[in-house]
C-alpha cells in the first residue's frame, strides 16, 4: 500500500496564468521521485508542459531538479512551480 500526503502547490507567474489558479492541495505519494511529482502536477494541468524546461521546482523552500531524486513528502510540504528570475 502506498501512502499518500496533501501538499500545497504554489503556482507563480506563467505557471499561475497556465494553471489558472495561484495554489491547490493534491495528494501524492508520500516517496516519490522529483519528476514524478512534476508529472502528478503536470496530469492535473497539462499546459504547464510548455514551462516545464523554463521552471524552478522547490519542495519545502529548496530547490530540486526534476530528476530521479527520491523525495520524502509530508502532508502540509508546499511544492513551488517558479518561473525563471532575470536581472537587470
């Protein structure tokens, strides 16, 4: 049995214009690999495909490479969908 969690995404910028919402609870596996999370988000808002390579990901205010890195989620962790930060 897998266990699941309720984890808050935070959506910015582009991303929050493509999801049409700023944030949304949704359960997930507790362990869960990065881009596997990234692909549990992107089924509930497939245009955020567009973005995927543009995004910053951060789990629990650390950013995190969509990768095959293992994460330990806990219910309440916020997931960030960031877009890319320019300087001027």
């Amino acid at each position: 049995m897998v266990l699941r969690c309720q984890v808050e995404v935070l959506y910015f910028a582009k991303s929050a214009e493509i999801a049409g919402i700023r944030s949304e609870t949704i359960s997930v596996p507790q362990e869960i690999k990065a881009l596997q999370l990234w692909n549990e988000i992107e089924a509930r808002h497939p245009g955020l495909a567009d973005v995927r390579n543009q995004v910053i990901f951060a789990v629990r205010q650390e950013y995190v490479e969509l990768g095959d890195q293992l994460l330990q989620l806990q219910s309440g962790d916020e997931i960030a969908i960031i877009p890319p930060i320019s300087g001027g």
